[in-house]
C-alpha cells in the first residue's frame, strides 16, 4: 500500500549555488531555475529513493514512454515572500488534490499528501532566497509527474518519476491580453481531458495559437466542441468576464479546468456580495452584452497570470474593444486582494497562505 510508506528525503546540496547571478529587478517567467529540484521514483507501487539535487539534467532512455504517449501531467504553484521576509504557498493542498485527479485520469499513481507538502517543505526552505520579494513576483512551483518505463508499447507505464523545479518570475502577461475567439480548432470534449493538467492540452494549442498571433492576437478564447457557440477558457487560463455587475465564469465540467485562482476569485467575490454566476456563456451574449455597453470586464485567471485583463476580443473580423484597464473595478480589486493576501498585507481569512517554517 502505497499510503502505509513513509518518506524520508535526502538532500544534496549544491556546493555552487547561482542565486548571486540572479536580477531580482528583472525576471521574466520561467527562464530561470532556483538551485535545487526534487525528485522521487514509482516502482512497485510504491515511493521510493526520494532526493533534493542541485538542479540539473535528466538522462533518460529515447524508448521512454512518457515521451511516446503523453503520461505526464503538472500543477502551477506559487511561494510569495512578505516583508518580514517569510515564505508562504498560495493553497499547496488544492495543488495536491488536483494532480491527482490528473493522475487518475491519465492512469498514473497518485501522490499521497505526505510526500508532496514535504517534498515542497524542504525545497522550498532550501532555495528560499530564490523567493522574490518584490509585489508582482513570486517563486513559481513546477511539481510534474511523468511514465519512465522504457517500453513502446500502448499501456500505462508500470514505473514514473515525481519532480519540483520552482523557477523566479515576474508577471506572465506585462499588458492587458487581445484574445480571438476560436471556431475552428477544439481544446477539450466532453469525455476528454480538458479538466486534467496533462501535457497534451498545452501542446495542442500552440497551432492554433501561433495562427491566432499571426493575426496579431496573443491568446485565443476557446469554445465548446459541439458547436462552437460557448466560451470555455481562455489560452493555459480560466475565463471570467463581468456584465451588468455580474461576475459570469463557465461552470466547471470535463472541459474546464478547475483553477485555484479561479476559486479564489469566485469565493473573493461573493464575500464582497458581488453576484456570481458559474453557467453557459455564449459568445452571442458576450457581443450583446458589449452592444448594450453592458461588457465591463473580461480576464483570464491562472496560477502563472493570477489575473489577466482581456482588451479586446477578436471575433468573426470584428474587433470588440473592451473598456480600458484603469476603469474597470473588479478585477483591479481583485487582483490587488489576491496580492494582498499573498504577500501577507492584510487578514487571510480563508486560511489560503501555508507558511513555510
Ligand atoms: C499555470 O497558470 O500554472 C499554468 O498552468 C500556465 C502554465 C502553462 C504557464
């Protein structure tokens, strides 16, 4: 039984740390690694030879099936440093539960709750000087789970790997997002796995994508397989926007991710009795909506973006251009609260902040 193991890590630390290179007043997203990354093993049900390295490379057999056949998924995280200089993670439990629906759905083993949360502990306590503490940056946690059976035969892979990589960054989007509504191209089915954090939903879009940025859009607005006529998510985010004063966001399904920040956002807003609604949105009543001037707001919300303003939606040759960023009242709010929260300035009464010793 998987669940009866007990973890004990070793670690191994760099004797060469880079934290010395790195311009905490200019980082990107996801080009750098912090010092260490972790590193466990699946073999014969159980969790074995778990390790913190120096961060570095993998060697591994070009037979390996995650490479072949897609078993590999991933969760987003984030560890935020206040101005007392102590780390915390944005809601680590909601991580772990979902990379094992993920799991389950991509037949991989699951990962109990006592490897992951201390897996994360140590790592993150070693490397805690790659936290940024500056607002709008953050350690961005990069736990991933992947077949390494080296058999090119189609069934699930009888052994896997579990890895952290964490990784310095600043914002994913610098500028409000030109989003295209796509019709064409399909990110998830009912049945399918658009609610997973597998590998595959992020390789599939990037076709579709680069024709959408060809046309001069960043992201595309993705629409139910069916029959194109409903709005789903909205490039790697969830999608909300605000009509008449009303928060509307795709109910969750087989389709739709169920994001963190997305809870979040929802839970922020009815706590501000702001009416929400989790339901079908057409993109019919989306154009409506902004010919009555009623289109408030549209973003995206992630673990990498947080909050990601939408400035104009691309649709059918017509450009809908939304109001300008500095007018719009939830999502500025929104965003500030979360970052609030986040780093420790004002009361977390969701208990959403895991301190890390
Ligand atoms: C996240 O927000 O963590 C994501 O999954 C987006 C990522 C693919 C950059």
């Amino acid at each position: 039984m998987v669940t009866a193991d007990t973890f004990s890590i070793k670690v191994q630390k760099t004797s060469n740390s880079r934290l010395s290179e790195l311009d905490f007043n200019h980082l990107s997203f996801g080009k750098t690694f912090a010092d260490h990354m972790f590193i466990s093993d699946y073999q014969d049900g159980h969790w074995i030879d778990s390790q913190i390295l120096p961060y570095g490379s993998l060697t591994m057999s070009p037979a390996n099936s995650a490479l072949h056949y897609g078993q590999s998924i991933f969760e987003g995280m984030k560890a935020y440093k206040n101005d007392k200089g102590e780390v915390s993670l944005f809601r680590p439990l909601e991580n772990q539960k979902r990379i094992n629906i993920s799991a389950e759905r991509m037949c991989m083993p699951s990962i109990p709750e006592e490897l992951f949360m201390d897996a994360l502990k140590q790592l993150i306590k070693l490397d805690k000087g790659w936290v940024p503490s500056n607002d709008g940056a953050s350690l961005y946690i990069r736990p991933f789970l992947f077949a390494t059976d080296e058999f090119i035969g189609v069934r699930p892979s009888d052994t896997y790997k579990f890895m952290i990589i964490t990784s310095p960054g600043g914002a994913y989007y610098s500028e409000p997002v030109k989003v295209l509504i796509e019709t064409n191209f399909i990110r998830a089915v009912e049945g399918g796995v658009g609610f997973t954090k597998c590998s595959g939903n992020y390789g599939r879009s990037l076709f579709p994508t680069k024709l959408a940025q060809q046309r001069g859009y960043q992201q595309i607005m993705w629409t139910d397989a069916r029959n194109h006529r409903y709005l789903e998510e909205s490039g790697t985010m969830n999608l909300m926007f605000v009509i008449d004063d009303v928060l509307i966001t795709p109910a969750l399904g087989d389709t739709i991710l169920a994001g963190i920040t997305r809870d979040s956002v929802i839970t922020l807003a009815r706590d501000w009795k702001m009416k929400v609604q989790e339901r079908k949105i057409s993109i019919d009543e989306v154009i409506d909506a902004h010919k009555r001037g009623v289109l408030d707001e549209a973003f995206g919300t992630g673990t990498a973006a947080t909050i990601a303003d939408i400035s104009t939606i691309g649709f059918e040759g017509k450009d809908y251009v939304l109001p300008e960023v500095k007018e719009r009242i939830f999502s500025n709010r929104v965003a500030q609260e979360l970052n609030n929260i986040k780093r420790g300035k004002v009361e977390d009464k969701h208990n959403w902040m895991y301190k890390i010793g």
